[in-house]
C-alpha cells in the first residue's frame, strides 16, 4: 500500500467530510486516524459526529444552548458534548 502525502491525507479528509452524513463510525474512525498520523487539524470537522460512539449528526439528535454553550446529545448513545460558543 502506497504511504500517502500530508496533502493528499487532506485532499482526502475534505472529500470525506464533505458527505459525512452517509458514513459509519467504522470509516469515521479511519479518517480520524488518518488526521492523525499526519497531524491534520479537523477542527470545527469534529463537531460533525459523536465524540464518543463516533456516529455523524444526521440532524436528528438534541441540540440546546444555554449561557454560551451548546450542548449536542448524540441520539445512539446519549453522551452529550458540550461546545463554548464565540461571541460577536
């Protein structure tokens, strides 16, 4: 198997993320370890999917915002994660 270049990982991780919502943990998990072995930065890519169970939000999961966190809670495993919100 040919070693890839940190540019072709990140031609490839732009194309994955870009129909994410039609993937399984199984080929998140792949991409999240292709980033990094080469210390590819996915981030606002990681709010995609469950940080826990690493299923991609497909928009049916529970969203709440409350004193400038949002709160996700994933609909397969119930973790919720919690991100700071910048404000303008």
């Amino acid at each position: 198997m040919k070693k890839l270049s940190k540019k072709e990982s990140s031609s490839k991780l732009e194309n994955f993320f870009s129909n994410i919502f039609n993937k399984s943990p199984k080929e998140v998990k792949k991409a999240k370890r292709l980033a990094m072995s080469h210390n590819i930065k996915l981030k606002d890519k990681r709010k995609l999917f469950c940080k826990k169970c690493l299923t991609p939000y497909r928009g049916n999961e529970k969203v709440r915002i409350n004193k400038g966190v949002k709160s996700i809670t994933c609909k397969h495993c119930g973790y919720i994660s919690h991100y700071r919100i910048k404000k303008s």
